[in-house]
C-alpha cells in the first residue's frame, strides 16, 4: 500500500484497530495457480434414482452442485486406483 487511507467517519473502536493493524505481504498463491486445471470429458451416465438423491442430499448439506460431488467421488476413486496399479 503506497497511500495511507483515513478512515474519519469509522468509529473509534474501528479507527483504533485500524491504527494499531498491520500490513502483512501477500502470501496467498495466485488464483490460476489454485485450481487444479484438467481437461473435463462431457460423458452421458445413466444413474439410479437412490444414487442421485443421496447425491443431491449430501451436496446441499455440503453447498456444492450434485454433478460437482459425483465428480470428486469419481476422480478420487480413480486416482486411488492408479495409485494401488
């Protein structure tokens, strides 16, 4: 940060951990560098009801689409595959 920005309308317990703060140097890799980049296949799969429901139960309970989850569950059931070859 090469400007020191003033906060005059903070209040003051927000002034004061403003002041007493301290600027800590980006240690955080860039966003490219955090996802993991591979080449997705579009494939058509047919699933059983019972299978999708508990997909669509657990990624709600866990807040990411259903089609995400199963495909985290594929990729990790594949690449503990190859490691055991």
């Amino acid at each position: 940060m090469k400007k020191k920005i003033t906060y005059k309308d903070a209040p003051k317990s927000i002034q004061k951990a403003l002041e007493n703060s301290v600027v800590m140097e980006d240690f955080l890799p860039k966003p490219k560098d955090l996802v993991l980049m591979s080449r997705d296949v579009k494939v058509t799969i047919n699933l059983t009801e019972q299978s999708v429901g508990y997909f669509k139960k657990a990624s709600a309970k866990y807040g990411i689409p259903y089609q995400k989850l199963i495909k985290r569950v594929l990729d990790t059931y594949a690449s503990r595959g190859q490691a055991t070859s």
